[in-house]
C-alpha cells in the first residue's frame, strides 16, 4: 500500500465514520448520544492515522479538502453530542427529584 492509498482508505474510513455517527444522532436517546459519540471517536482515530501518513509525503490531490471537511464537521457533531447529553442527563437529574420530592410529600 502507498502512502497515498493509505492516506485516502483513512480519510475514507473516517467518512464513514461520520455517516454513521450522523445517522445514529438522536438527541432525545442517551443511547442514541453515545452511539454517535463513538463513531465520532471512530473517526478521530482514522483522522489522526490519516495525518500521521500524510506526513512527510507529498501532497495528495483533494486530501487537504476533505481532511478540513471531516474536522468541522466531526467538532459540530461532537459539540452537537456533548449538548444532548448535558441535557439528557439534567432530564434525568430532575426526574429523579421530582419524583423524591413527590414520595416525601406522599409520606
């Protein structure tokens, strides 16, 4: 393999990736967070392989492009993820003392 097939099949597996992460996104599931927050570190891991064999070689045409495009468009997903988990847990949080509040009153 070529550093240059290597460096686009991981830029390629990032992609896909974040496909998956987009369409597992819900964010009213907690599961459904966690689910695209893993594929997002999924493709992390494939951007940071496809850095490490992008350096030191020569460029390769529409690489830089599509790099720059899957790290805005994990940072939105992964801000996205970190909001409705935030929130999902606050849900959480305040059910669980409604419902503590309500049985004291009850007795």
């Amino acid at each position: 393999m070529t550093p240059e097939s290597g460096l686009l099949a991981h830029v390629a597996r990032a992609e896909g990736h974040v496909r998956k992460a987009r369409q597992s996104w819900d964010p009213a599931s907690l599961s459904g967070c966690a689910e695209c927050a893993e594929s997002l570190r999924l493709a992390v891991v494939e951007m940071e392989a496809a850095c490490a064999a992008a350096a030191g070689g020569p460029p390769v045409a529409g690489a830089k492009t599509r790099i720059e495009r899957l790290r805005s468009e994990i940072d939105v997903l992964a801000r996205l993820v970190d909001s409705a988990i935030a929130f999902c847990r606050g849900l959480e949080w305040r059910t669980v003392q409604e419902e503590v509040a309500h049985s004291d009153i009850q007795g």
